[in-house]
C-alpha cells in the first residue's frame, strides 16, 4: 500500500542524469510489475501454433514514420488519468525537474519529443499531503494499455510495454533517458514505503511504453 507524504518538497521524483547511477543490470530488488513478454511467450509456446513468412519481417519496417510533438496533455484512459503537461529542465544538482504540484506531468525537454526515435520522458508525483497525485494508481498499468499525448496538431498513442520498480539509487538511467531505434515513451514517479529519514519513497516505478499510432488533431 502506498503511504501519503507530508509536503510535495518530500518524495519528489529524482533521476540524475548521471553515469554514476547508471545500472545495466537489474538488481535483486527490482520488481517487473507487468510486461508484454510473458504474454509472448505464452503465446509461443501455445500448440498449434503455426510460424508465418511475416515473422521475418521486422515490427520497425511494418511501422509508419511518426513526427514528434510537444506534448501539452496525457490521458491513461485505464487509471483515468487526464493532465496537463508542462516542461522540465535539470536541477543545479544533475536531476530532472518535476512540476512543483501534483496534479501536473513533467516532460524532460533537453531530452526526446514524444514520437521521435528516442526516449522521451515525463515524470509526475504519486503522491502530496493532500492524498494521492497524478500518478498515484501508474502501477496499476498493464502491458498493452494505451497512453495517448496531445500536441497542438497531433495525439500520439503509445502501447504499454513493460511496468518495472527499482530500488532508489539503481534505477537504468542510460535505459530511461537514452538512446532507443525506435519512438518510445518512459513515464517514472515514486512507488514502495515512504522512508521519512531518507525523504523519499524506496523504490522508482518506470512504465516503459511505445509509440503504436498518430492522429492529426
């Protein structure tokens, strides 16, 4: 059960990007809540299965181009979330600003358009002295649940790929905010217990999403 903070400068969402926290491996604490691989696999190993000539056909050339957008909303129809977005730097110590309320999304624009080959981030609170924020139920999201952006002449729809919680410092920085082949979209927030000494909650829960559709508004 997630706990209740007592002020928005408490448990706020910081990655830094930094090498020095950078971790390519998954450590034993962190959680993999919801991926589509197990679905794959079960999917495979079903019987009477049968493999087809378009399996040899990448999942990138059957994609169409899409244009990046400068997102200004979010909506996860499936924890009911609808928000505005607004732009994020770097802090004066390395990390990712966050909004300074918790009814707003932050995207990390040093970083990725949504839509554009790359990782494009936002992050938001999960939780306030006023109860839960914005991102409070994004754990509950599963593997193949929609995330649509709005821009000023677009909305993009990214697929849910993969929900995963790590422990606080050993979050992959160079998987969320780095480089990827293909338009991906990486939403983060705080998950576990709320630790008062550290000020933060334990771990960082990352929804790892990709790009699926675009629409012209």
């Amino acid at each position: 059960m997630k706990q209740l903070i007592g002020s928005l400068t408490l448990g706020l969402l910081v990655f830094f990007i930094s090498f020095q926290f950078m971790h390519e491996e998954p450590s034993e604490g962190t959680r993999v809540l919801s991926t589509s691989e197990s679905s794959q696999t079960k999917a495979e190993d079903e019987p009477g299965q049968d493999t087809i000539e378009t399996t040899s056909i990448s999942q990138t050339e059957r994609k169409p181009p899409y244009n990046g957008i400068t997102p200004s909303k979010i909506e996860i129809p499936s924890i009911q979330v609808s928000a505005p977005i607004t732009k994020e730097g770097l802090t004066e110590n390395g990390g990712m600003e966050v909004p300074d309320n918790d009814k707003d999304v932050g995207w990390f624009e040093p970083g990725t358009k949504p839509g554009d080959k790359g990782n494009a981030v936002l992050a938001g609170h999960v939780d306030s002295y006023k109860g839960p924020a914005v991102f409070f139920d994004l754990d509950q999201l599963k593997a193949g649940d929609e995330i649509l952006i709005h821009g000023e002449d677009s909305t993009l729809t990214f697929e849910v790929k993969e929900v995963v919680a790590y422990p606080t410092d050993e979050a992959p920085i160079n998987q969320i905010f780095g480089s990827s082949d293909a338009p991906s979209l990486n939403l983060i927030t705080c998950t576990g217990l709320y630790d008062r000494e550290a000020e933060t909650h334990q771990e960082r829960l990352v929804v790892y999403t990709e790009v699926v559709d675009q629409k012209d508004a």
